[in-house]
C-alpha cells in the first residue's frame, strides 16, 4: 500500500530523512567517496606536475646539447644566424657577442644557474599578454655564455584548469551523493512509516495484519518476514489460548452445574440419601481441582520449574514396569496388551515422571482402542513405541493432540483433563526425547525417541 506524503508527514512526526541511520551512513558513505576522489586526483596532480618538469627538462638538455654542438662545427657568423633564426615556440635563444645581444630577449636576467638547473624569470611584453614566465639557464659554448629558457605560464594555466575542473568534481561529488542519499533515506523511511502504520493496527488488536514483502528480498523484507512469522505464531498462540479458555469453560460447565444441582436439592434429600449427595459433590469438585493441579503441573514443567530428580534409568526395565502395570486394565478390557523388548539403553531422567508421561500413552491406547483391541508396547535401544490396531487419530488432528485441553471425544464420553498429551510432551521435552503420532494400518502408533 502506497503512503501519500501527508500519510509520511503524519506517521513521521519527529523522524525526518537526515535524522535517519541512511542519512548518517550516506554521510560517511560522501565523505570516503570525497576523500578516495580527491586522493586520486591529488596524485593526479603530482603526477601532472612531475611530467611536466621532467619533459622540460628533457627539452632543456636537447637544445643545451643541440647549441654546443653547432658551436663547435660552425662559425661564429653562421652561429649568430642560427641563433638569430630559432623558433621562439621551441626555445627562448640568447646569446652575448662583442657588440650586442642577438636572439629572443633583449636581456639576460642575472645570476642565470648553469644547466641543468634552471630558474624562472619574467619577460614583459607588449602583446595582450604583458608578462610571461619563462624558465631555463645558461649553456657555454665555445663563443661564450648562451642562454636557453621555454615559457612555463602555458604550463601553469593547464595545472591551474586541471586544480579548478578536480575542484569542481569534488563538489559535484558530495552535492550528488548527499542529494542521492537524502532521497534514498526518504524511500527507506517511507517503508518504515508503513511498517509503523501496519504495527500500530496490530498494537490495536488486528492481528491479522502482516507487513508486506517485496521482490527485491532486501534486509526489510527479511524482517518483515521474521516479523510476520513471529505474528504467525502469536496469532496461533491466541487462538490456542481461546480454545484452551472455551475448553476449561466447557469441561468445568458440566461439573460445576452438577454442584449448584446437587447443593440445591441436598436440602430435601432425605437423611440416608445426603452422604451419597455429598459424595457425588466432592467428586465433581475433585475432577475440577484435578484439571487445574494438571494445569499448573504442566506449566511448571514447561516453563523448567519442576526439579528433576534425576538418576540412570534402563528403558528395557521401564517397558517392562508399563506392561505390568497396565496388563490387568487391558484384560478387564477384553484387550491383549504384548511386550516386545530389543537391546538394552539407559537414559539419565526422573523416573516418576517419565513412567507417568509413558503410562498415559499406554493408559490412552487401552482407553480409546476399544474392546478386543490388540496392543503392544516395544522397545529397541532409543526408541519405545506402543501401538494398536484401534479407531487411530485422523491425520489433521495429530498435532492438535498436544495443546493443552484439546480432547477429540466432542461428548467427553470419557473423563479426563484433557492435558495427558500436552503433559506427556513437556516432559517427553524435559528428557530431550521426540514424540511422534504414526499411523499403524490399522491404529495408532506412538514412537518415543530418546
């Protein structure tokens, strides 16, 4: 869903684009762009500038080599000639004979260095440039001291455009990176104005809001994906506890109805008959302080609370104290309960508690599988399983065996809590041991991994 910028405006009061983490890491980001830029163009620079010194020094030496040369094969005429005739865009030639100067300049500085060192000096002119800056030294030859200079001003105004355009770079550099940078911190915050709009429904109770995922996979969209997870299961965390609340309601409606029932009418109970009304009163108020004692048992567990008393337990042992303890119930049943047992494993645990986990699915297999059922507890290393050929658990509802209260008998035919899976998983997970709801073709089957 698209923001207008008044929606911005609005769910952004007091964040503003360059109060942003974008804003200060475009910040940083213009600074080392400036910084890396204005280095390479600082190196630029000496570089520039020490061609520039050595090609003219290469240019120095050739015509300091060239008028040597010509004074000693020519004569002092045809020397004057040559100096006379030199292009003044290759080099500046001055040369003192008897009488006067002959050459480019009508003077010769003072204190002119021998090549190769070399110094600059100025020349007025009258063109419409007055001055100019040339650089050079003196040479001597066999008719005397020579002086060969170059213009340099040229090579100054190509150094100072080369200074002004890296300049201008540089500010084009840092305009356009906070420009893109104040932009880009606007298209961030603007996802993160949505996100605060979406968390504010979800604050108000809408717990069905998720925020939005885009293509680009980027690190809001792996948050808002995190994010919805965590809201996947907070709204399956309510659900469960307003099913938990409808199933106390419903398991404690019946018991509690019997109680007003049964107090109204002890009154006009006769004599013989109020022991068997008291009776029947404190059964139902027993039923109902079991499921709370359960329920608070379980939170324990879960929550880590209850202490184990733990000690080295032979699951080969504990198969076998199940068997014995449950193979009279399965008899009453008209049920055949078998005990198979594999390779011997000890586990480290607390022995009341983990029987009591095992023996309610045991207790549960004899109770739901029904009459002439066939059930067998077996063990081998880390696994026990206990299957049976009954009726079984439908697909969809294995895993809702587990929360607390949930109970697959509508009627409540049988009694119970509704909290013996819930509880056997606790303290299956206490024992770091898996629980698992197969399907036995026909039946249920029950396998425990330690």
């Amino acid at each position: 869903m698209k923001l207008s910028e008044g929606q911005v405006i609005a769910y952004a009061k007091g964040i503003k684009p360059y109060q942003s983490s974008a804003w200060r890491i475009t910040i940083i980001f213009s600074a080392l762009v400036t910084l890396i830029i204005g280095t390479l163009l600082l190196g630029m620079y000496r570089q520039l500038i020490n061609e520039q010194e050595y090609q003219l020094d290469l240019h120095l030496d050739a015509e300091k080599t060239r008028y040597q040369q010509m004074a000693l094969t020519l004569d002092r005429r045809s020397f004057a000639t040559q100096v006379r005739s030199a292009d003044p865009k290759v080099a500046l030639i001055v040369w003192r004979n008897s009488f006067d100067l002959i050459g480019s300049l009508s003077m010769i500085p003072k204190d002119m260095p021998m090549l190769p060192a070399k110094r600059e000096f100025p020349v007025f002119t009258g063109g419409p440039d007055k001055i100019h800056i040339l650089t050079g030294g003196m040479v001597m030859t066999r008719y005397g001291p020579v002086l060969i200079a170059t213009r340099v001003d040229q090579l100054g105004t190509l150094i100072d455009k080369f200074t002004n355009a890296a300049i201008t770079a540089l500010m084009l550099t840092v305009v356009l990176t906070l420009a893109l940078g104040y932009l880009f911190s606007k298209a961030i915050l603007r996802r993160l104005v949505q996100y605060n709009r979406l968390s504010e429904q979800i604050e108000q109770g809408q717990y069905s809001t998720r925020l939005p995922v885009s293509w680009r996979q980027d690190e809001f969209d792996m948050l808002a994906q995190q994010f919805n997870r965590v809201l996947d299961t907070l709204e399956k965390n309510l659900a469960a506890v307003r099913g938990v609340t409808d199933n106390i309601a419903h398991d404690l409606r019946t018991p509690l109805s019997h109680l007003r029932i049964g107090l109204e009418q002890l009154p006009d109970k006769p004599q013989e008959e109020l022991a068997e009304g008291c009776a029947i009163i404190t059964e139902e108020l027993d039923h109902c302080l079991a499921t709370f004692d359960a329920m608070l048992s379980l939170t324990r567990i879960e929550e880590g609370q209850q202490t184990l008393e733990l000690q080295s337990l032979s699951l080969q042992n504990i198969s076998r104290d199940l068997f014995e303890m449950a193979e009279a119930m399965a008899e009453f049943n008209g049920q055949s309960l078998k005990l198979m047992t594999g390779e011997e494993f000890k586990v480290s645990g607390d022995k009341y508690l983990l029987f009591q986990a095992l023996f309610n699915l045991v207790d549960n297999a004899i109770k739901y599988s029904g009459e002439g059922a066939e059930i067998v507890i077996s063990q081998n290393r880390n696994v026990i399983s206990i299957q049976d050929n009954g009726p079984g658990i439908p697909v969809g509802s294995r895993d809702k065996v587990f929360e607390r209260l949930v109970r697959l008998d509508p009627s409540r035919h049988h009694k119970g809590t509704g909290l013996g899976l819930s509880m056997v998983k606790a303290i299956l997970s206490r024992h770091n041991a898996k629980i698992a709801l197969m399907d036995n073709q026909p039946g249920l089957k029950v396998l425990i991994t330690f």
